[in-house]
C-alpha cells in the first residue's frame, strides 16, 4: 500500500538534547497509526516538525510519496496535514462556525463574510465524515467531547487528509472515548490517514492498525496490536512492566484535614458554579472528585487555593477557618497544589527549573533564608526534585519552556511532593506523562498518604480515580450528586454518573 507519510533518518537537536534522533517513521495511507513513548522520547517533536512549527536537523520527509519540508503550518495544511492539540485552541465566545472558519472565510463581494457558504461547507464535511455538530452552538455551551469534535472538523474543513491527534482521549469519559474512536473509523472508512499519540495503552490496541514505540528518541519498533499486549508495549517503551494505579491497604485516619461545607460559588452570570458542596478528606485518606470537565470541579478547586472567592460555605484546613485568607496563606499552613494546566498556573515557561521549583514555596526553607531568597536552597532542592522524580534536563539552568510537558508535569509534582504538604489538591497529577512517569507519581501520593497527607483528586483518568481514591464524589452541574465506592465501581460506570446518564436512570426507575 502507498505510504501517506514517510520520515526518514529525521535528528532535531536542541542544546544539551537530542530530541529525535535518526527516526524512521512509515504510514500507510487510510491507516490509524500509534505513536507511543515514554516522556521526553521525542513525540510532540516529531509531529511538530510533520506538521511544520519546528524544522528538523537532519533526515527527510515525504508526504504522499512527495519530498516535504515545511517552513510553518500553513504549509502543512497546504499539504493535507491537520493536528488537533491536546489543548485546545477554540475561542469560546464563539460559535462553532465562526471557530471552524477562523482564518479560512469564504469572502463575498465587498469584503463580507459569505456565511451560508461556509455553513454549507461545514454541513458536507459534518455529513462526509459523521462529525455532525450545530454550527449556531456557542462552543463555551458544548460538552468536552464536542468540542474535540469541532477542533477536528475544523482541520477537515481546511482540505486535511492527514490527521495528527495529540491525546485526544486525556479529557474524555469512557463513552466519549467510545464515540470518538467510532468518529476516527468513520474518518479511515473515508481514506483519512490518522496520527494518534496516547500514553493510554489499552485505547492504541483498541483502535490502532500499527503502533511505532519511540524511546529517548529514537525508533525502537513498529509492530502490530494484534502482536503485543500492554505489557509488551510498557516494556518497549520504559524497559518495564504496566503499572497500576490501585491501593491495596486503608490508612483513613479519623482525623479530618479539610473540610468544605455548603460551598457555593458564582460564575460571570451570577450563577451557581458550585453549589452548596459539602466534602470531607481525613488525614492518611485519598478523595476522588469525578466530573466531566466544566461541571464545576476547577472552581472547587479554585476556591481551596484562593484564588476565587467564595458567595457562602466555608473551608476549614486543620481546623482552622481558612474561607478568607490569601492564598499564600493557605500554602504556607501546609496547602500543596498540583494544576490541572500547568503552563498557565503551574510554572513560568521562561524561568530557568531552579526559580520554578521555588513557585509557591520561595517564603519557607530551603528557599528563604530570613528576608532573602536562598539561591544555593533552591538549587539543591531543584536538584534532588530532578533526580528524584527523573525530569529529564540537561541541567537545571535551562527554562522549563524548554522541557516535554511530561517533564515539565513532574517538575511540578516534585516541587509539591517534596514540599510535604498536611493536604494536597492534586487536579490531574498524570495527564500527559508516560507510564514509568506515572507510576512515580501514584507511588508518592500512597507514600505520603501512608504518612498522614490527606488528597483531593480531580482526574478524568477514571482508572486513576478508581485505583487511588478510599472515596469517590461525582460532580455534575456544579453539584455533588453522587458518592461511589472505588472498590465496586467500574469506569464506565462511573462515566455514566458524570454524564447524568446514571442519575436519569435512577429517576425513571
């Protein structure tokens, strides 16, 4: 079969990494092909150099049996390459069509947009590819998983038949996951070609035709689902077996770390957020809050930390009323935070490790010393957090914009980890980060859990939630609906009380 993409011998250096190094990578056309390895093995590089926001070093590139070398991602659109990231990049004040067409207007006479040829075009793409979606929907009004679904019909919009997805699924409930994957054969049934990146094992053999294993850079296989298993590909990619995320032993304690009663918050319209939330996490205990994204679990979140006012409720942490303190006060009565989006809280990107390993913690030792900034502190702590928790850095002086987001994701978790918080607020603690990577990070919340830390965990890796929490709370509309039991609950389950699904059941039964 005709090969829709060819990397050959592809090398990317950066200073002190080599971030691809001599890649080989073949796609069939109309194939769904797997892009799997451990952080820092050079994923995101490659398809940043395939989709043209970076130029390769050395190495050749063809797409469609053409010699390619693109300059921007115009040109790789130009060329029938789409990628949808893993953030995305819609503007929600919007609709869907006014997103779709962003920068890509059909124009009438006079200079106005000619709106009911883009709806038109829009519907042909919709109904060629089973993408339907309402074009008048404001995207800030969608469900997480539309919202992917408009990221990508915005790409088949503009002519792609190359499709690079960047962790589609990080974000999604098991039946989005499910509706998704139905989506990505209808694009393959129609002779679009797939690139799907995902640390999610189980999902590339579910729904990949081949899955090329890349590790620290450079190829290691290509091989076939029906020819390994998880485990096979664990090892190919981190030289080690599948971890899993579940807790065998309870150490709840009686003792109550943070308590939250009756919380209320308003959003921009004066409307509930959050509302009337009462939750409970015991020292030595692990609280799951279970949620679709935007059903109010950042603004919990947030109202913890400090950073968004409360209308009514309170928040006691260790028995003290903390509602209205600042949040530097929160933090330094013992508050760890892991951010669900760590480049816009978590970190400042072009701040060397060692200034960023400080954040929230530059008023306590080993990072102050009296009045001043301890320099020497920082750098020690940066440095045991880098060996600790494997970031892999040439050395500490460089900017955390310019390590992988894994390793950006575990220069936070060690700078909170290392900090021994009494309570972690840990949202999203493993999005983005490779499996080795994971299993450090679980084996840290049960250490510390072991030792008395009491955690909040907001993540949409269900079977993170599952394996880690004593307790599960289901959030939905900015309310607590439901408290599951992780030792009886299955993900899709749980999914189904995230989207409501199980909640109407139990009404019409």
């Amino acid at each position: 079969m005709a090969l829709a993409i060819e990397l050959s011998g592809i090398t990317k250096r950066f200073p002190g990494v080599v971030a691809n190094d001599d890649v080989n990578l073949a796609v069939e056309a109309g194939e769904i092909h797997a892009i799997c390895g451990e952080n820092g093995a050079g994923k995101s590089t490659l398809m940043k150099i395939l989709y043209g926001m970076q130029l390769a070093d050395e190495g050749e590139m063809k797409v469609n049996g053409k010699t390619v070398s693109f300059a921007s991602p115009g040109e790789a659109i130009d060329a029938g390459i789409g990628m949808v990231h893993q953030h995305f990049m819609l503007a929600p004040q919007l609709t869907v069509l006014e997103n779709v067409i962003l920068g890509a207007e059909p124009m009438m006479r006079g200079g106005r947009i000619d709106v009911a040829e883009a709806k038109t075009h829009l519907h042909e793409v919709g109904d060629a590819y089973g993408l339907t979606i309402d074009p008048d929907d404001l995207v800030e009004t969608l469900e997480v998983g539309e919202k992917q679904r408009v990221e990508i019909i915005k790409v088949l919009y503009r002519g792609a038949r190359i499709l690079i997805l960047d962790e589609p699924t990080a974000v999604l409930v098991p039946d989005e996951v499910d509706e998704l994957f139905r989506n990505m054969r209808d694009l393959k049934a129609a002779g679009t070609t797939i690139l799907f990146i995902d640390h999610k094992l189980e999902e590339v053999l579910a729904i990949a035709d081949s899955i090329t294993v890349l590790r620290q850079g450079k190829t290691v296989a290509t091989v076939k689902p029906e020819d390994v298993s998880t485990g096979d590909l664990a090892e190919l990619m981190v030289g080690s077996e599948l971890p899993t995320p579940e807790t065998t032993e309870s150490t709840v304690t009686d003792e109550v770390a943070l308590i939250v009663t009756g919380l209320t918050l308003l959003d921009e319209d004066h409307r509930p957020a959050v509302d009337d939330v009462s939750v409970r996490v015991h020292r030595g205990e692990v609280v799951g809050v279970a949620g679709v994204e935007g059903n109010g679990q950042t603004e919990l979140v947030n109202a913890i930390i400090g950073t968004q006012a409360t209308a009514a409720g309170s928040i006691t942490l260790l028995g003290a009323d903390i509602t209205h303190e600042s949040v530097r006060h929160r933090r330094e009565a013992g508050i760890g935070y892991i951010p669900q989006d760590r480049h816009h809280e978590g970190l400042l990107l072009e701040a060397p490790l060692w200034e960023n390993a400080a954040l929230g913690h530059q008023t306590k030792a080993p990072f102050s010393s009296g009045l001043w900034f301890n320099r020497a502190g920082a750098r020690a702590r940066t440095e045991e957090i880098r060996e600790q928790f494997d970031v892999r850095t040439p050395d500490i002086d460089v900017s955390a914009h310019a390590l992988s987001g894994g390793n950006q994701q575990k220069l936070i978790v060690g700078r909170e980890m290392s900090a021994s918080p009494e309570v972690l607020i840990a949202a999203h603690p493993t999005r983005g980060i490779d499996v080795g990577a994971q299993a450090a990070v679980w084996d840290e919340i049960r250490h510390a859990r072991s030792a008395g830390m009491a955690t909040l965990l907001i993540s949409a890796d269900l079977d993170e939630l599952i394996g880690l929490s004593d307790t599960i709370v289901v959030m939905y509309k900015g309310r607590l609906v439901a408290e599951v039991d992780p030792a009886t609950i299955t993900p899709r389950e749980l999914g189904s009380y995230m989207t409501g699904a199980a909640l109407d059941n139990e009404v019409d039964s």
